[in-house]
C-alpha cells in the first residue's frame, strides 16, 4: 500500500515537472514575441508577460485596419498579382532581399524620427482605451514618470491617478456622436503618481508623488466588430522649462482672485499696458469674451491642481485688436514669516508664464473700454 502511494506521489511530481517545463516554454516563446528589447523581456514576470501580450494585440487591432491595407495594397502592386508567374527564381530573391533591406532602413528613419519628436514635444505618448486601460506609452515616459513602460502597460490608468481627477478622465474617456464622425479633441489636466525624486532618481511606488500632466489629442472611434475605441494623448508634465529669452513671452503674478499683483517690462512691448497701471486688476478685464471659459477653466485646474495650462486664447491689446496668448501657470506656496525672517511673509500666489502666439489682429477693432488709451488716466 504504502509502495503504490509513493509511486502515484512520483507521478504526481514528474506531471507537475512536465506542466511546468511546457508552461515555461509557452511563456518564453510569448515573451520572445513581444516587440521589447531582449534586455527587458528576460526580466519580466509571467503576469507582466500576460499583460504585455494582451496590450499589444488590442494595439495591433487598432492600427491593424490602416496599416494592413497599405501593406496589402504596395504588395499587390509590386510583387503579387501584377506578376505572371514567369519570373526569375533569382530575381524574386533579390526582390525580397532589397525589399527586406528597405523595411529596414524605413524603420530605423522612423524611429529615429519618434526619438526626435518626443525631445522636442518634452513629454510622452500614451493610448488609452474607452475602458481606461493604458493600450500604449513611448518608451520615454521613465524620464518623466520615473515608471518605465512596461510597468505602466496594460494597466488601467485609475489606479496610477488621483480619485479627485476621475470624474474628468471619465467625461474625457466617454465617446459621444461628434467624436464618431470627426473625433473631437480632448484637453484636460491630471494628476498622476511618479515615482521621480526631486533629484531625478526614481523611487518605489509606495512613496510616489502626485505629478500634474498635461493631456491633449484625440478620440479614435472604431465601429467595426473586434475593434478598440481610444483616445490618443500627447502628455506634457507641468510646469514645462520655459524659455524667457524670447522676446515674444512675459511673466506675471497673480492674486488667488487672478488679479495683477506684478507683471514685467515685456507686457509694455507686447500688449500696450504698463505693468504699474495692471496692478489691481484682473486678468480676465484683458480677455476675449468668447475665450473666457478657457480662462475659467484654467483657474479652476490651478486652484484644485496647482498646476495647468490655459491652451490658445485671445488677450485684448491695447488701443485695439488683439493676439492669441498661451499661459503656462503654477500656484506659489505662501511663506510664514519666522524668527530668522520675520519679513518674510509672502501670502499665496499664482505665477503665470505667457507667450504671444500671433501678431495683433483686427487693429481698429476694440471690444473693451479697457484697449482706449485713456481708461487708466486718472
């Protein structure tokens, strides 16, 4: 009795050897398939494996329709049913090389050409399902998350973003019928975890920190069977290096309420107002009627995110017209004043990075009694 048990235990053991040799291999085959450099797929996890997969194939469902047909469509015409079957062995071999060569070079052009627009754009990419999963981030997204891309994949992008901020990315992710004839564009900022010190250096997830992005693209709406409807953001950490150099860009401050508290020397070239004559009033006084709610819909990021961009807006000049403005803005913590600075006190405040976008436009025309020249002589 005692010898059949642990002949059956033996079994036993050479069966769960054997499912885990085949399930070892099915896993490694998987992983080889993924399109990540061999560095990365050797270190990652059976469930990473999964997830990973799974992205990857529901991508390929939404590129798939474009992409299969331009492939289809230039192999018809060069090597399919255009030939009559005559053909050379040796040239079809030479044809396939050359055509093997060419897709090579196509494809170190192109991600050369990605590499360079992801530095310019200073951020990341990222494809998100109607769902929330996140289908698709570039590879660069470590440099500004400090979470590398195959963390973030497959994952849903709730669990990474503060709960304030999912009602909002619930209005972004919901499709509606303009979305499905001419995909309309999403622009909204949130709050995401980054594992990124203030250092640079990245750290464990445990204690990350909320860091604000700014998304803007569009929804892609799929209407066949099988399909993936997402949306395709570009998303740009706040606040961006500015660039002050520029001629064309100035900066002020701001109260709470958004009125002047300082405004530089620029203001004067740029708008016609002098920064002496702004302070006390607000920003909203200088704003096109029709673009107020861009303007109102950037208060109120700052004030619950502390962070935003305004997007293009128009800013009255004085003496008429007016040119299109983008604002880049930040809320300044308050400082106390203490034993060692008892001046210091500097209540809370709100930065704003300007640039002028156009020239003025419309110069005759003036909406505002705040363009005529004497409405801030006393």
């Amino acid at each position: 009795m005692t010898a059949d048990k642990e002949k059956r235990r033996a079994i036993s053991r050479e069966a769960a050897r054997r499912r885990r040799r085949v399930e070892t291999d099915v896993f490694g085959h998987l992983s080889s398939l993924l399109p990540f450099q061999p560095s990365i797929r050797t270190h990652l996890d059976k469930p990473s494996v999964i997830r990973l997969t799974l992205s990857y194939m529901r991508m390929h469902t939404v590129l798939k329709g474009n992409a299969w047909t331009k492939a289809d469509a230039s192999h018809s015409v060069k090597y399919g049913q255009t030939m009559d079957g005559a053909e050379d062995k040796t040239d079809l071999e030479k044809r396939e090389r050359d055509r093997g060569q060419d897709e090579e070079m196509r494809q170190l052009e192109a991600a050369q050409e990605t590499s360079m627009y992801l530095r310019i754009m200073e951020g990341f990419l990222m494809v998100v399902s109607t769902e929330g999963d996140m289908m698709y981030l570039s590879n660069n997204v470590s440099k500004y998350m400090g979470l590398t891309q195959t963390e973030l994949m497959g994952h849903n992008i709730f669990e990474f973003t503060h709960p304030c901020d999912h009602e909002e990315i619930r209005n972004n992710l919901r499709l509606t019928a303009e979305d499905v004839w001419c995909g309309t564009k999403r622009d909204f900022v949130m709050r995401i975890k980054s594992a990124l010190t203030h250092r640079g250096r990245s750290a464990n997830l445990k204690s990350a920190t909320w860091k604000v992005l700014h998304c803007h693209g569009r929804a892609k709406v799929c209407v066949a069977p099988c399909s993936v409807s997402c949306l395709l953001l570009t998303c740009q950490p706040l606040p961006l290096s500015h660039t002050l150099l520029s001629t064309h860009t100035f900066t002020s401050q701001h109260s709470m309420d958004m009125k002047f508290t300082h405004c530089d020397q620029r203001m004067t070239t740029l708008l016609g107002y002098s920064p002496e004559e702004l302070v006390g009033r607000s920003i909203y006084d200088l704003c096109h009627t029709l673009d107020i709610h861009r303007l109102t819909k950037n208060h109120m990021n700052l004030c619950l995110k502390s962070q935003s961009v305004s997007g293009q807006y128009r800013m009255l000049v004085r003496g008429g017209g007016y040119v299109w403005v983008e604002s880049h803005s930040a809320v300044i913590p308050s400082v106390r004043p203490s034993k060692s600075r008892p001046g210091a006190h500097q209540p809370l405040c709100i930065l704003c990075v300007t640039y002028v976008l156009s020239g003025v436009e419309e110069p005759s025309l003036q909406l505002s009694l705040d363009q005529t020249v004497h409405r801030y002589v006393s």
